[in-house]
C-alpha cells in the first residue's frame, strides 16, 4: 500500500470540558443531555452584558502539579491533559524514545498538532496588568513561552517526545478541526506512523467576553444559563463560551495492528474550503461549507449512504445554523434524511479552537457506541432547520447496530474557514 493511501485509525481520545474532566465524563454529560453553563462567578462578571459561560468541570490544578502549571497557560494546561489521557488510553506508556516497556513508537515517527484559536490569551492580558500595576520586574519570564499559540502543541509535542513535527493551525473556531486533518494527512502521506492532535481554549476572560458581547455573537440570556444555548430553535440569540480541550491519537492502520491497539474509529479524512465572503459573517446558502464536504468527498472512498450521524458546527447564531444544514442538504440530498444531526454546543457552550478537537471526541464515541447524543434547548424548532434535517432532540438516539457506518463533524470559523472531518466504524 503506497504512503498516499494509508489508512488513518484513532487509537486514543482525552478530553477535558465543562461536562467532566476526562473522555468518560464527557461523554456521559453528552448522552444524558447535561448542560456545562453556568453563571460567571468572578467580579468583573457584574459589568458584562454577558454574564454566562462554560468553565471546565475539574480545574487544571486539580490534575497538573502546581510547579508545572505555573509554566504554562491555560489553555496548554487544558491541551495536556487531554493529550496525557489519550496517549494512556492509546496504550503508550513513558515518552517516545525512553527505555520503557510498551513505549511503541518511534519519536521520529511521532508527530503533535494541536490548534488554538486564541492562544494564550489570558496570560498576555494577565501579564499587561502585572506590568502596569507592579512594573517590569514582576512580569513572568514565562511570559512568552505561554502566550506563544503554539505553545499547547509544543508542551505536548515535549511531553509525548515528538520529532516528526510539531504544528499549530489557527483558524478560529476551525483550528481544532483543522489540527486533525492536517494529523490525518501527516499519517497518510507516510510523514510520522502516530499524531497526537486537538484542540484546545481558554478566553473565559473579561475582554473577550466584552468583544463577543459588543459583536452580538454570544447569547446574553443570563437568567437561564443552562437553556441559553439553543441550536436551530427559533429563540436562538447567539453562542455560549466554553473551555477546554479534545485530543486523539491517530495512527497508520499498520502501525497499530503491528502493537495489538484498541481501535475506536477510521479517520476517513478531511475537506477544506473557505467562504471568500465576510470576517465574521457566514456565507448564507453555506456554498462555502459544500464545497469543503463535496471535497472530502472527491478526495475519499466515504460513501455518502454511509453516514448515519452528523456532529454539527451549530453555535446557536441565527444564521450559521441554518447555513450548515443547506449546505449538507446542498451536497447529501435525500440522504440526509437518514443522518443523525446533533447539536452539541448545546450542552458545552463553544470551544472556539478546541470545539472540532471536543467534537471529534464525540464524533469518535458516538460510532464506536452507537449513539448519537441530544441537542437540549430546542423547545421551538426552526422550521427551516426541520426541512433540510433530522435534529436529535431532547434525548440520545441509537445509530444502526449492524454493518460499516460513518459521521461527520463540521467546524467553521471566523474568515470564512470550513473544516468538515469524517469517522468510520472499523
């Protein structure tokens, strides 16, 4: 089998969210429909229009040893310890390179791609106001180092022991999506045999909240946090920050048959496209989004009946919503009708950067459980939405229990980037 047609496999998932802090939890917050919003707490809270958001269920310090952590921002806190659980339950002990029993991969080998749409945006603005309010001395010498966007993806490329590569896509709320693709390729292309690859962020901050708030992208219905994200239905008034971050490891077929691994899913590959439209705004018939799943599509054996499930972008904007599913319509036609389509976000807020890495997670564990989890919220459904697809609603929904079966997950982002990701069972 030539290099360019080798088969991608995951092999380990981690993640770390507003609904638990491992794969397992998450996934279980997911199925029972939980939602991870909830009122902002810290002072400077009272003074937004935005009073809401998704924090992570388990802080960092409770997993990362005070020392270590201080060396890193958060959202490469996030990013490693959703990669240390997915190198474990990858069956990876140790660093690459290191004697050791089960290591099993070889560090030239091994590459890490792990996005963030932001970067280490806390620590850059935390640092601004050490350096006026407590002068030049007392800002961190780890300054730059945390704030750097690459920065989670070069903690976890040190962590893991990676030499093949180490890389950070940024495109908005594409990146973690993105992140996986370009993994997926590496693998395909015969670069490294296993990537570690997510995404990861970390802006529940004042100022970003303040932006958000002022561009009228974020919901503002603070007297009901937990039902303030609300894909597809008619009362939708905009997104919800989350945090967090989601990691795979990927790995050539070969390469993972060769050491007896535990195999979740097929990443089938990746399509890309962008919109050429607005900054912000989505193109409204999702000609964009169709051209990036008409890609993947030309550039794979994925067989569009195959596709029982779609993890979708779905943010709860008004407009990108409905963009997606026209676009899906555009491209499936009828066989749309038989697919699935969950709305996540729903119950973690967005993740920006690291929602496609989240979602690739629930994508995975979605095909290799059989089950699609529930949109929450959707009390009136946009008509629209009801039209052009099968909106999982309320509760979990069983994926067929027999023969080979595939899902999608849609990541957009601000630019007008699209990244559509497929998964197939094994």
């Amino acid at each position: 089998m030539s290099s360019t047609k080798r088969t991608v496999v995951v092999t380990g998932i981690g993640a770390t969210t507003p609904l638990g802090g491992d794969a397992a939890s998450t996934w279980e917050g997911l199925v029972a429909g939980k939602s991870g919003v909830k009122p902002l707490e810290q002072e400077w809270a009272a003074d937004q229009a935005v009073r809401i958001a998704a924090p992570v269920a388990v802080e960092p310090s409770e997993v990362i040893p005070r020392p270590q952590a201080r060396r890193l921002d958060r959202s490469a806190q996030f990013a490693l310890i959703a990669a240390q659980e997915a190198w474990k339950d990858a069956g990876f002990t140790g660093k690459a390179g290191e004697p050791g029993e089960g290591v099993g991969v070889d560090p030239d080998r091994l590459g890490a791609v792990i996005a963030s749409g932001i970067g280490g945006v806390t620590t850059l603005l935390d640092q601004y106001d050490v350096l006026k309010e407590k002068g030049v001395r007392r800002v961190s010498p780890h300054t730059v180092p945390m704030l750097m966007p690459n920065g989670p993806s070069a903690n976890v490329g040190l962590a893991v022991g990676a030499r093949a590569g180490v890389h950070t896509p940024v495109s908005a709320c594409a990146s973690g999506a993105e992140a996986i693709g370009y993994a997926i390729e590496m693998i395909r292309t015969g670069r490294a045999d296993v990537v570690v690859a997510g995404g990861t962020e970390a802006a529940i901050h004042p100022l970003p909240i303040a932006a958000f708030g002022n561009m009228m992208a974020m919901s503002k219905n603070n007297d009901d946090p937990q039902g303030a994200s609300r894909p597809w239905d008619t009362g939708r008034d905009g997104f919800v920050l989350g945090e967090g971050a989601g990691v795979l490891v990927l790995e050539s077929a070969e390469h993972a048959a060769a050491r007896g691994a535990r195999v979740y899913a097929e990443a089938v590959g990746q399509g890309v496209s962008a919109d050429s439209h607005d900054i912000v705004q989505p193109e409204p018939e999702g000609r964009g989004i169709a051209h990036a799943l008409q890609n993947l599509l030309d550039r794979s054996d994925l067989d569009p009946a195959e596709i029982v499930h779609v993890n979708a972008h779905a943010t709860s904007t008004p407009a990108g919503d409905i963009a997606e599913l026209k676009a899906l319509r555009k491209v499936l036609g009828d066989d749309v009708d038989h697919m699935a389509v969950s709305g996540t976000k729903s119950m973690t807020g967005h993740l920006l950067g690291g929602a496609g890495g989240v979602e690739s997670v629930a994508t995975v564990l979605a095909l290799y459980h059989r089950v699609a989890p529930p949109t929450i919220n959707v009390e009136n459904l946009d008509p629209e939405a009801e039209a052009n697809a099968d909106i999982v609603r309320g509760e979990a929904r069983k994926l067929p229990v027999e023969g080979r079966i595939a899902a999608l997950n849609d990541s957009f982002g601000f630019g007008g980037h699209n990244v559509v990701l497929a998964f197939r069972t094994v």
